[in-house]
C-alpha cells in the first residue's frame, strides 16, 4: 500500500516540477504529517522520523549549494515518512546515479558546468567566497522529482522481476 502512494506521490510531484518547477508544499507538507500518522499508527513511527531526518541531511548540503531546491527537499521528507531511511537512501542514491548519467548525455549541460566551474573558482580566488550561480544558469537546472520518479519506478520493477 506505501508503495502505491509513495508513487502517487511522485508522479504528481514529478508532474508539477516538469510543468511548472515547483512542487507545491500543500502536496509535499500533507503527504508527511500523513505519512508519519500512518506509520504511528501502524505502530513505525520511528521508522518514519528516522526517514524525515535522514532526507533532511541528505540534501541540506545540496540545497545549500543550489543544486536542489527547497521543495525537493520538502519531497524527500515525504517519501521519508512513508517508506523510513533505508528505502529513501536507496532511492536518493538511485536517483543521484539516474541525474549523473542524464548530465552525461545530455552535452548542453557541460558548457553550463565549466562557466559555473570557472565563476566558482573566480569568486574563490578573488575573495575568498563561493560565487554560486543562479537557479536558472546553474548546469543542472533540470526537475529532480522526475529523476526521483524514474529512481522508484526502476526500483519497483527490479522488485518484480526480482520477486518471480
């Protein structure tokens, strides 16, 4: 049953940052205090804020960095409530691998790294502070939920060809 909603979840969010590049928090914030209620009552409530936590620390750094956005974050939280910290750290990493070869095959994106590459060491040799570059001129400028969908979707399939 988490399965499926985990991956209601993400087709709408995935949906929402492909159209608009945002993931509205009424979608993200509802699905966590659900997420935790459900696992209280099934008696895995600690399973759910280990999940909520570990997303937190997984992409605080990212965040920080402009490579993910806030409501990434917000999602990993939500998926970290309903499946707990192993399931979610399985998936962020999938999808971190998924994002990685999109980068690779994807050739406009490398222009867009070398220039952030070289405002980053500019600003770090001028002043001594990192020059991060904005949203919209940062090399992966692309909807991460997406990349989590395709993570869950592989992940799934794998459990099925695994199961029979």
């Amino acid at each position: 049953m988490t399965s499926a909603l985990v991956g209601g979840l993400l087709t709408i969010a995935a949906w929402f940052d492909w159209r608009h590049r945002k993931i509205p928090n009424a979608l993200t914030f509802s699905a966590m205090v659900l997420g935790l209620c459900y696992q209280g009552h099934t008696g895995s409530l600690w399973m759910s804020v280990w999940g909520v936590t570990g997303a937190f620390l997984l992409a605080a750094i990212p965040v920080a960095c402009r490579g993910m956005g806030m409501g990434d974050l917000k999602l990993l939280m939500a998926i970290g409530a309903w499946s707990g910290w192993g399931e979610l750290y399985l998936l962020f990493l999938h999808s971190m691998v998924l994002c990685l070869l999109f980068v690779v095959v994807y050739p406009r994106s490398w222009s867009r790294l070398g220039e952030n590459l070289l405002v980053i060491a500019a600003g770090w040799k001028a002043h001594r502070q990192l020059w991060l570059p904005g949203v919209n001129k940062t090399a992966f400028a692309f909807p991460y939920a997406v990349f989590l969908l395709g993570a869950f979707l592989l992940r799934q399939m794998l459990h099925k060809v695994g199961a029979s």
